[in-house]
C-alpha cells in the first residue's frame, strides 16, 4: 500500500508499506502518471473547470490497482493498493483521497511551507499513517 | 530450440482453409497444366475463396483411416489431443481430390481414354480408402465447348464417363483450356470449395456421432479432443461463429478435467491453445472485449495451477507465453484496424510477458543450480523425435494415472528438463519481450512507462553482462528521471550504471556516474556515498577503484584486470567531463559583480563553488574562460598560487577574479563559455566543465524555489559571510560601457522654432577633467534615423548672419574646437532654419580626448513650428480663404501675402495684400479673402493644384522671411448640370415665399430631368411637385416654387431631388451642394395674435 501526492511531476510525498520493494512502487506511482496526464488533457478540452478531482481506477496491472485524483491545481494524489484487497471500493479510495486533500491543504496553508517543497509535516504523516492502518 | 517447447505450433495460429489436393497435373513439363496451377496459386487475395491447394500426384499415397471403433467401452484415452491431428487436416488428408485430365468430347480415341480415366480415379479412390474425401474429375479440352445442350455427343459422352468413374454429375468438370483461363479456374474453385465444405460438414457430424459412446468417467479428455475437432473444422469450414461456440465448450471442459501434478502440462497446453483459439476468434469477429474478457478468465483460472513445483519455472514460461502471444493477437488485430487506447493496449500484455519471463528466469536459477555437469537428457528424447500428445511429458507419454508410474524415471525426467532450463537465454527472451512493449507504449503515449521499461531492460542487458548496451539505455533514460525530478529512481539507475561502468573498466562513464551519486540528488545513505567518493579518489589517482557491491565475483575479477591493464596504459590520463546537463557532486555558480563596467574600472568575476560529498575534495585549478580569449590569463586559479583549493562538504567557497577591460572592447560584452575545474594532477586530470556560467540540471528549480521560499531571508541575515547558495544568482556576461565623461554640455534656445527662421541655439560647453581636453570635436545638426523628408527640410549652419540656403547640411560633423583646459568654457551658436513644420530632435555631440580615452557625450533638443490649414474648394466661382494662425510665442510682423495660382484665375483683379503691415500675436488669426474661378477642365475628376500663397514675415529683429505655403489640392468634378436657386434672404410664417430654381445644362447633349420636391413638415409649397423635363445644351430651365413657412427659425427648405434617368450613375448629390438647405422663417405679428386668440379658446 503506498501513497503519494505530487506536484508538476515530481514527488512531494511519497511513503510506502511495506517498505521493501519500495522502489518497485515508485516506478508504479511514475509511470502511473503517464495515464494522469492524459486524463488531464482530456477533460480539460472538453469541461473545463468543472472537473471531477478523482480519476478512479488509472490502470490495471496483474498485482496493484492503481488510483488517481488531481487538485485543481493540478497536485495529483496516486494511491497504489494490492489487487487482493477487495475490501477497497471505489468510495473508500474517493474518501482516503478526500482526507488527503483536506490534509494537503492544510499543510499549504502552513505559512512556513515552501510551496514545491518535499512535505515534511506530521499532521500530514499522521493522516497518511492512519489510513495505511486502518486498510491494512 | 531454447524457447520452442512453448512456442504455439504454427498449425494452431494459422487460419485453416479448405484442403484441395489436385493431381494428375504435370506441373514441370507440361506448360498448359503449369498455367493451370499457377492461375490457381497466384493472386490468392481474400475476394478468392478460402481452399489450400496442393498438387499431388495420382498415386500418392494419403495418411491410412484407422478403422472405425465401433465401442468406447474399453477404450482408454492416453492424451486430450494428438500433436499430428491438425497437421493432418490442414495439409495431409484433403477435403476433395481433384483429377485432371486431358480429354475432348471428339476426341478419336475416346473409348481406351474414358477408361484410362476411370482407372485413374480409382487408383486415387483406393489411396482414400476409409476417408469421406471427395472425388472431383476435371476434363482439359482443347476446344470452347458449346452452350449445354447443344452438344448432343458431349452430354451423351459425359454421362458414359461419370458412369464409368462412378461419379456423380456435380463432380465432373470442363476446363477449356482458352483465353478465359482464370476466369475458368475462379468458377472451378468456388465449386471445389462447396463440395469442401460438404466434406468437412460430413466431419463434424461423424466426430458429433461419437458423443453417444462416451461415458463421463473415463472418456473425460475426449469430450474436450471432441468439441476442439469440431470447432477446428468448423473453421476449416469457414464456420467460424459456429467454431467459436465448440470452442468455448471445449474450454470450459477442459476445467472441469481432473488435474493434478502429472497432467497440469497437459491441461494447461491444451487451455492455452484453446484460448488462443478463441481470442483469434473474437478479434476476427470484431469484439475486442470478449478477446480480453477470455483472456483475463484464462489468466485468474490458470494463474495458480503451478503444477510441480520442481518445475515451477515451466509455469512461469507458461504464463509468459500466454501474455505474449495475446499481446501478439491484440497488435495483429490493430493492425487490421482495431483501435487501442493507453490503458488498454498489446504493450501491458508484452510487458506482464516479460515480468513472468523474468519470474521464470528467477526460478530457473533458484531451481536449477544443482544437476550432473554433464546433463543426460536421455529421458527427453523419445523414438519419434516428439510427443505424441500435446503437453505430455517424453517419458511417460500416454499415462493418464494420477502417480507418476516410474519414480526414479520422473526424477531424472525432471533433472533434464531444470538441466536443459538452465542453457535457456532468459535475458534475450525477456528484452525481447520488453522491447516489443517498449514500441507499444511508444505508440500510445506512455513516455514513463517507456523509460520504465527501458531501465528494465538495461538492467537485464546488465545481466547478461552486455554492460555496453546496458549503459547506452541507462543513460538514455536518466536524462527523463533527472529532468522529473525523480531522485529515488535516478539514483536506482546510476548505482546500476555505475556498476556497468566498474564491469566493463569504463573510466569516463565510472567517473560521471560517482559525481553524480555524489552529488545532492543521489539519495544514496552517507557510508555509501563515503565508499564512493573514496573510489573516485583512487581512479584519480590512477588506482583500481574497489568492487561495487553486488556484482557476481567471477565478473569482479574480469573486472579488476581490465581495470589494472586501463591503468596500466600509457596514453592520456585526461578527461574532460561536461556537466551541466547533470548533477554532479561539485556545484559551481560563477557571476560578474554588476551587469555593466565602465572601462575604467577593474572587471570583478566571482566564482562560487560548493561540495556535496561527504569528505573534503581539493582541486588543482580552476579556470574561467571568457568570450574575449585574451582575458582568460587573469582568470585562472592553480594549485602553485598557495591558495585554499579543497573544498569542505556542504560549504560554499568563493573566487574572486578581477581584470582590466581592453579600450576596444567599449560597447561589447563579456561572457562566460565556461568554467573548468580539474580534479587530480598527477595520474589523471580530470576537468568538470561548466558551460556558460555554471549551474547544472537541477540548480535553475533550486533557484526558482529558493526564490519563492519565505525562509531565504530570515537565513541570510543569521549567515552573513555565507551566502544562501540557492538565492546566489548567475551572472554570465557583463556589458564594457563607456568612462563617465567629466564636461559638461548645456544648450539654451527658446523653442519653437519657426518655419524658415534661421533659428539659434547656444552651446555651452565647460570641462570638469583634471587634466586638458584636447582634440575636442561638435557634431550638430539633426539626429539620424527621423523621417528621411526631414534631413532635407532641415539646414544646420554655424554662420547665422544670412539666410542659409539648401545647400546646407542637416548635420553638422565633427567640428573642431580646439583644446579645452580645466575648467574651461567654450560657447557655440549653432543656427537652425527649418523649411517644413514639426518636430524634430536634434543630436549634439561633443568628443573629446583625454589621456588615452575616448569620451563622448550626447545632448538632445527639440524644435517646434507653426502651420497653416487647409480647405476644400470645388469650381465655379469659389471662395478661397486663408488662414494665418500664430503659434509662435512672439509677435509676428506680416510684411505682404500674395497668391501664385496655377489652375486657377482670380475673379478679381489684382489688388494689394489685405493683411499688409499686420502684426500677429500669439493665438491671433489673420484671414484673407480671395474670389477665385476655375477654368473648364480638358481632364475630369481629377486634382487640381490650387497653387501657392506666399507670406512674408519677420518676428521681431529677424530678416524679412517668407514663407511658401502649398494650397491643398482640389478635385475637380465637371458636372452635367448646375443648379441655382433664387430666394430671399428669409421668409415669414405663413407667409409665402416664392423660390426660382435655375438649372443649366452644361453638357453638349440634351439631358433629360426628372425633379421631385420630398415634403416638408416645416413648410407647405405649391409647383410642380414631379416633372420631367428636357434642357437643350447651353440653355437653362427655371422651376418657380411658392412656399410657406409653418414654422419660425431656422427651417430646412425641401429637399429637391433630381435625378437623370439617361444616365443613372451620376452623382446628382453633389448638386444639392449648389442649393441652399436652410433658410430663417421669422414670427409675424398676427401669427402671435392667433396662438393668443388659440389660447383664450381653450381656456373657457
């Protein structure tokens, strides 16, 4: 299970469990973003503001199933889960994403954060953490 | 052989068609029989029907029928389906036999050859014994036969000779042998083709026939060979929708087979065929979806029947190979014009391939360390060089019991096959899948998942030790992790580099790759990084770095003496190494101190330079090179200088340079190309170059956060001699500007000037200098690059006792004025006669020479004029007025005015100037009057130039000037008719008032009129409200009108419309201009009397 959040394509955030093979989900949450993009450009042409955040489902792969969502200001969420854990349905991935936003912006609003820095918050990690518990 | 024993067999991907085999055909002497075969071989394009053919010759002899089993009861299946079966069907056992034979209805001798034929066809008959395959005979005639029914004796004859044969009617042919070959054979085959499909139709219901004899228990595999034979004719039926249902039955009893560890290959080889089958199926038929869905059931049915696991490596290939050969389906099937999209294209089938081959590859070499070193795959080999079932194993073929039947015989079955595992090409295997997903993803915007699988591929190139192909990918797709900013990744891929780079001894790339997972991106651990830079260390000092961890030791040790014979070599021990477009681990940020320099002042350059590894590192130069090449000596640090060359991890050093600018380079500007730093000295230099003024692939979004960061001022205030290195800018180039020139240069004038007045303008010039400036030069006059009329309406002189003429230039060069002491103060009267109006902008410029530099200066001034208006003017006796505006700030003295007409002829005679001896001040006006005519025109519609108005003029103690001003230019329109009205000068309400039109025709020709009076509210009139009338050359008609004004003031008389109906297009508007629009109405006295009266009514 591993969560990121980035902004302009390079990683802001980016924590896994378990922590072996991270890089192997680095790579996932990478070249998830070719699919990101794409779906960006779509809808941009055809609505407009009035854009769904969540992205759903972004790709299929044997293992994971991999989750997108992108901010308004195009700060994009990706959440990579095991393809076993069926006890995820589209609504709780909608809600974790969710949380994060809220938690997202609060660490925005830290007027010590350097925007386009590295996230280096406990409230945000605390949320993060929370959510990779309480899925498993 | 490697990879072949799960290759699909060719007659599995093949589309089946019919199977025709034509004999009797000698195809090599005879040219008729040649051209027969080759009009039925070439140009087989998809109009054509589906049939295979295959010449044969007549006796050939067909695979033997088994005979037919008449009960199942004992029977005891050994395999699902034989590996020869469908070979067979395709190409050994035809649906129909052709014979050809050479025969005309005439032909002499018709008797022996009918018999001849018979025999023929039964030679053919008893090689089929057993089978249901057709029997067809096609007759070679020399001659166009006639339309059926007319040839009595060929009807006759054919009947003879289908008796003979024992044919039926529908299966004797005639092939003239004329000009209409293929349009013959085309015929011919569509019939070959029904009696195919009959044949194959009497298949599918003899195999269907069985059915009634199995029972559930023991005859489970045939149930599955059954519905797959059915389905395979089907298809060589061309039947395919039918083919896909048997096939998909077939599939689901394959599941429902029992499995276990003996016959998994088994059942697994058989679902996958069937699979592909069915896949191959959806994709003709068009519906993607149903290929995919399949395809995915497959996978989640067989993903977990690993079978044995001593073998677990053959699942592995097993799954590879399903993966592959879908993607290989799904890219054929886009190729005929199906549409993927990203998330759904063959390229994540090639990809999840090469992830099971990869999977395989790692088993094979957990799985198959052990065995004989000199492998016996005497339990693979079998008598007939292959199986006899498809996924059986060689040494217990047909066994169907769930225990193996001979313990030790499977044990080293199983050791020959891990044995023979072991010499499989795994890596070829899998780059070659990873490069076929490569171009898939390519191909459908996938650029990460691209650089994704490359790194894959690097990585399994290094594997197998093809470190060179390895680090040409590597390296391709670096740059993409570097410029996302992706560290994690980037140092994944430079630490697999870097051991490419130590394997294959290559110093260059080894040395690149250390600064880099030196450098502040690499997110390698601190004992790692310390490792590193200690071997970088050594290969600069030309030393055999230490291993990298990780690397298989008997490469190591390949590796060690290709480095020890590197070093070893003779040859340059110099490198240099560009780095700005990576991220070393030595950052460099070199600036000018300011943008400008005067030349007087010495250059200052700073260099910055600041390490990230974790030791200190010393270099032994450092150098900046420079546009101008001939400064570069002032800008170069070397270790003899003495001074502080290491730098210390994580603090910033800093360079200063400073050099005189050379005179010549005023007006220029310096760059930086470059900044060189060289690492070691004795050994192996290496340089790092910068290009430009430093910085490097990540520097420009450090600056660009560092910039947005709230932090950065708070951190310089606390670190004064420590500049923030992220907020230190680059300055890469620097302007030489000019000395300050020490004199001062004032101009006095009072502007405007006017026009041709020989204007003044003082020029002060005072030196400031310490020392004399000599050779002091005025250039004044009008600056360059204005309107191009105004150089030649402009006249600059120094002498201002006359009137300058033309000949006088607009500029003024290089006046020599002498020397100038200090303090000295030199005035000039600069005279400016201007000959047209507006603004123009002055240049002065004073050049001086002082000690060895040249100095300039620049002043600007404008100048202001005055100008006279315009009018407009038609023909006929006209009023031209002028119009004397003074915009000048002083009293104007007018001298004389006159006209100079061109055009034109004055209706008056001569007299003097009406504004002689006028003296105009600022703001004031002076008009003059003149009554002019213009002659009848050869050219009409043209522009007519009025002429001139000359003014003579003097401000207070000028000389006498006068001024030329061109009159505008009028058009002139020659009008077929003119129109005067005669009224009085104003009317009173209700009272009339009688109106005389005049119209003169003016042209040769009679002109017809039409006139029309449009209605008015103001007035009413009594006339001819529309007439038409005719006016004779010359003369002129009158119209009298009686109007009466209804209301006072200023009325618009009716508008009088004429028009000439001869010629519509001329413009009778400019006709109105001739006619007063208006005239005043005054009040009357007893109009009052009435509205009082009025009003005295309403009121009671």
């Amino acid at each position: 299970m591993n969560y990121t959040s980035r902004a302009n394509n390079y990683p802001l955030y980016i924590r896994s469990v378990p922590t072996q093979n991270e890089l192997k989900f680095h790579y996932t949450v990478h070249t998830s973003l070719d699919v990101v993009e794409e779906k960006i450009s779509a809808v941009g042409k055809s609505l407009g503001d009035q854009r769904e955040l969540y992205l759903g489902l972004l790709y299929p792969t044997e293992d994971y199933k991999v989750y997108g969502y992108v901010t308004n200001s195009k700060v994009k969420f990706v959440i990579v889960v095991d393809s076993s854990n069926t006890s995820l349905r589209d609504n709780e991935i909608r809600s974790m994403f969710r949380k994060l936003h809220n938690s997202f912006t609060d660490v925005m609003c830290n007027p010590f954060h350097n925007p386009g820095d590295q996230i280096q918050s406990k409230a945000f990690d605390g949320i993060v953490s929370g959510m990779m518990v309480q899925t498993g | 052989m490697a990879g072949s024993q799960w290759e699909l067999p060719p007659e599995l991907c093949c589309r089946p068609m019919a199977f025709v085999a034509l004999t009797g055909l000698d195809v090599v002497y005879n040219a008729v029989h040649r051209a027969i075969w080759d009009a039925f071989c070439a140009n087989r394009r998809a109009d054509r029907v589906p049939i295979s053919f295959k010449v044969l010759p007549g006796d050939h002899e067909y695979p033997k029928c088994r005979t037919k089993r008449t009960s199942y009861e004992w029977y005891i299946p050994k395999g699902i389906l034989k590996t020869g079966w469908m070979n067979k069907h395709l190409n050994l056992v035809p649906a129909l036999v052709v014979l050809f034979y050479e025969l005309d209805w005439d032909d002499p001798q018709w008797k022996e050859k009918q018999s001849e034929c018979a025999t023929k066809v039964e030679i053919v008959r008893t090689s089929l014994q057993g089978r249901n395959t057709k029997v067809a005979v096609v007759l070679i005639q020399k001659k166009t036969p006639l339309p059926p029914g007319e040839d009595l004796v060929a009807s006759e004859r054919a009947a003879a000779l289908c008796n003979a044969c024992d044919l039926s009617g529908k299966s004797l042919f005639v092939l003239p042998h004329t000009d209409h070959l293929v349009g013959y054979i085309i015929r011919l085959e569509n019939a070959f083709y029904e009696h195919a499909q009959t044949y194959y139709y009497t298949e599918i219901r003899r195999v269907k026939s069985h059915k009634e004899f199995l029972n559930k228990t023991t005859h489970q595999l045939l149930f599955v060979r059954h519905q797959f034979k059915i389905a395979f004719f089907s298809e060589l039926k061309q039947d395919t929708q039918n083919a896909l249902k048997y096939y998909r039955t077939a599939y689901s009893l394959v599941h429902e087979l029992r499995a276990h560890e003996t016959n998994m290959l088994e059942i697994k080889t058989m679902a996958g065929f069937i699979n592909y089958k069915i896949c191959r199926l959806c994709f003709q038929h068009n519906t993607p979806l149903d290929a995919i869905a399949q395809f995915r059931k497959h996978i989640d049915l067989c993903k977990k029947k690993i079978g044995s696991a001593e073998l677990a490596f053959e699942h592995a290939a097993w799954m590879s190979k399903q993966f592959q050969s879908f993607g290989e389906l799904f890219d054929e099937a886009i190729k005929l014009g199906l549409t993927a999209i990203q998330t759904q294209n063959p390229g994540f089938y090639y990809q999840q391939a090469a992830c099971y081959s990869q999977d395989r590859k790692q088993q094979a070499q957990q799985l198959c360390q052990g065995g004989a070193s000199h492998p016996s795959t005497e339990p693979l080999d079998t008598q007939s060089g292959g199986l006899d079932f498809y996924g059986q194993r060689p040494w217990r073929q047909g066994h169907q019991s769930i225990d193996p039947p001979d313990a030790e015989k499977e044990k080293t079955g199983i050791l020959a096959l891990q044995i023979k595992e072991r010499d499989v090409p795994h890596s070829e295997l899998i780059i070659a899948l990873l490069s076929n997903a490569v171009a898939q993803f390519k191909k459908y915007k996938c650029p990460r998942m691209k650089s994704h699988l490359m790194v894959q591929m690097g990585e399994e190139y290094y594997h197998a030790k093809d470190y060179t192909k390895a680090l040409k990918l590597l390296d391709y797709v670096m740059c993409d992790y570097r410029t996302e900013r992706w560290w994690g990744l980037l140092t994944a891929i430079l630490t697999t580099a870097l051991r490419c780079a130590y394997l294959m001894a290559s110093v260059k790339d080894y040395i690149i790759y250390c600064m880099e997972l030196l450098g502040r991106a690499s997110t390698l651990k601190e004992e790692q990084k310390s490792r590193i830079e200690k071997n970088l260390i050594r290969v600069l000092m030309n030393e055999v770095p230490d291993a990298e961890p990780e690397c298989d030791s008997s490469s190591i040790s390949t590796a060690r003496s290709l480095w020890s014979d590197r070093m070893s070599l003779a040859g340059s021990k110099e490198l240099t190494i560009e780095v700005q477009d990576y991220i070393p681990f030595i950052q460099c940020k070199a600036k000018f101190q300011s943008p400008s320099f005067h030349v007087d002042q010495p250059i200052q350059l700073q260099v910055y330079l600041r390490a990230d590894c974790p030791h200190p590192v010393s270099f032994n130069k450092l150098a900046v090179s420079l546009s101008n090449q001939e400064y570069n000596q002032w800008c170069v640090l070397e270790s003899s200088d003495h001074r502080n060359m290491s730098l210390l991890p994580g603090k910033t050093k800093l360079y200063n340079f400073s050099f005189v600018a050379k005179t010549e380079d005023v007006g220029k500007k310096i760059e930086m190309t470059g900044v060189e730093l060289m690492l070691g000295s004795e050994g192996r230099c290496v340089f790092v170059s910068w290009r430009g003024a430093g910085g490097d692939a990540a520097s420009a979004h450090e600056a660009l956060q560092a910039g947005r960061s709230s932090r950065q001022w708070g951190r310089c205030m606390e670190a004064r001699q420590e500049p923030d290195w992220d907020s230190l800018s680059m300055q890469h180039s620097t302007m030489i500007i000019s000395r300050v020139p020490k004199i001062s240069v004032q101009l006095g004038h009072q502007p405007p000037a006017l026009n041709n007045e020989m204007y003044c303008i003082n020029l002060t010039i005072q030196s400031q200098e310490q020392g004399i400036a000599t050779d002091v030069k005025l250039t004044a006059g009008l600056k360059p690059g204005q309107d191009a009329n105004l150089s030649q309406t402009t006249h600059v002189t120094l002498d201002g006792s006359k009137v300058c003429d033309d000949a006088a230039p607009a500029l003024l060069t290089d006046v020599p004025l002498g020397d100038l002491k200090p303090g000295e103060k030199l005035e000039k009267c600069v005279f400016v006669k201007c000959v047209s109006n507006g603004p123009r902008v002055f240049l002065f410029h004073v050049a001086y020479s002082i000690d060895t530099t040249v100095e300039g200066r620049q002043i600007v001034c404008k100048c202001h004029k005055f100008e006279p208006l315009d009018r407009l003017v038609v023909d006929i006796p006209f009023l031209l007025m002028t119009d004397i505006l003074s915009s000048s700030p002083w009293p104007l003295l007018l001298d004389s005015s006159s006209l100079q007409l061109l055009a034109m002829t004055s209706n008056t005679p001569q007299r003097q100037s009406q504004l002689q001896e006028v003296v105009l001040q600022t703001g004031e006006c002076a008009s003059e009057c003149f009554c002019l005519r213009c002659p009848p025109q050869t050219n009409s519609n043209s522009t007519v130039a009025t002429g001139q108005y000359l003014i003579s003029w003097r401000s207070a103690d000028s000389p006498l000037i006068q001024t030329t001003v061109t009159l505008p230019h009028v058009i002139l329109e020659s009008i077929p008719l003119y129109i005067h009205a005669e009224l009085p000068s104003f009317g009173r309400v209700r009272e009339s008032l009688s109106v005389r039109y005049h119209i003169e025709n003016r042209t040769a020709l009679v002109q017809e009129v039409e006139m029309a009076v449009e209605p008015s509210d103001a007035f009413m009139f009594s006339g001819l409200k529309q007439v038409r009338l005719r006016i004779l050359p010359g003369s002129e008609q009158q119209m009298l009108y009686n109007y009466y004004p209804l209301m006072a003031g200023y009325q618009t008389l009716p508008q009088l419309n004429i028009s000439l109906p001869r010629c519509p297009n001329t413009n009778t508007h400019t006709l109105r201009r001739f006619l007063p629009q208006r005239i005043f109405v005054k009040v009357t006295k007893s109009w009052k009397c009435v509205l009082t009266t009025e009003l005295a009514v309403t009121g009671i």
